[in-house]
C-alpha cells in the first residue's frame, strides 16, 4: 500500500533540498497535497494485474454463435494519462484503443475503460501500459486475441531534455491472432 506518511517526509525534503522553505505559506500544506495526489494517481500500484481483472471482471455470456471468426469489439480513443518511471514524469494526451475477438463472451464497454485507466495509474513505461491491459483482458474476457494501441505525449521529451513539444510516442500490443494476421489489424486502422 501507498504510505502517504512517508510521501510527506520526503516531499518536505525535496522542497528543502530545492533551496525552498517548506514551512513558507504557499508550500505549507503541500507535502500532504501531494500524497494525497500520488494515493489518487498510482492507485494502480496497489494491484496486480489479476486483481485488478477480478475488479472489472462484469462480462456477459452472449449468443456470438455467428458463424462468423472474424467479429471484434473496438473501443478507441480512451483518455487516460500516466506517470513514467525514469523521469516520474507526466505521460499526457494518452489515447488507449483495445480491440478484442470475443470468445464466448463480452466484456462491459466501461469496463475496457477502467481496466485501461487502473493499468495506467502506476510508474510505468508505456510498452507495459500495453502489456498490461492486453494481459488484463485476456484474464477477463478468455479471449488470447488483444490488441492494444496506445498513442501519447511523454513530459520528459517535451518539457525537458529535448524540448520537442510534438513528439508523440506510439506503441502497439497484439497478442493471439492480431499478431498472425495482418487482416485483422487493417480492419482497426
């Protein structure tokens, strides 16, 4: 669990070891402002993958006897937003789209959505952000055909280092038939 006792006495030392006067009004209550913020934005470091599948896990048993392999759920463009784990700096303008080929059932449309919100509350790098959800939907849904496509702005990039305001980074995870057939992939594009 997230000690937010320790997020103080270290935030308070940060301030101090930044040349400023932690007890000045204006950064006085910052050291519990900021764990507070941090149990609120790393809430996913408090579970597993499996855990957090378990909470989302509300899918629904459907008459998908089609006749048809090829029929996918999509949802694209959900905003989620990320903290990198090298520089603790802000992942933004996060877009997460994940398809999936059901297997007997189908998972709650939101839920794809909060799955892709919890993976994403933690120190992470971005491929594992993918990693994850992929890992997350195969658990819940039973479906081993994922794809994850993820699109982002990293702080590190665009406000220090290399200053780049417009580099975005694009990563993609594909899992089961995504990855053996290029068909399947042209039809998210």
């Amino acid at each position: 669990m997230i000690d937010t006792e320790a997020i103080k006495t270290h935030i308070r030392g940060i301030l101090t070891a930044l040349g400023d006067d932690p007890d000045r009004e204006g950064l006085k209550e910052t050291p519990e402002r900021v764990a507070r913020m941090y149990t609120e934005v790393f809430e996913g470091m408090n579970y597993t993958n499996q855990e957090i599948a378990a909470m989302f896990d509300k899918t629904f048993s459907a008459d998908l006897d089609t006749g048809h392999t090829q029929d996918l759920v999509y949802v694209k463009d959900i905003e989620v937003f990320s903290y990198c784990e090298h520089h603790m700096a802000l992942m933004y303008d996060m877009k997460v789209s994940v398809a999936y080929l059901p297997d007997k059932k189908v998972i709650g449309l939101s839920k794809i959505a909060r799955i892709a919100e919890m993976a994403a509350k933690r120190l992470q790098l971005q491929e594992r952000i993918g990693s994850d959800i992929a890992e997350i939907m195969t658990i819940v849904t039973g479906s081993k055909d994922v794809a994850v496509f993820i699109e982002a702005s990293h702080s590190c990039m665009t406000a220090r280092g290399i200053k780049n305001a417009s580099a975005k980074t694009y990563t993609s995870t594909l899992r089961g038939r995504f990855e053996t057939e290029p068909a399947l992939l042209a039809r998210l594009r």
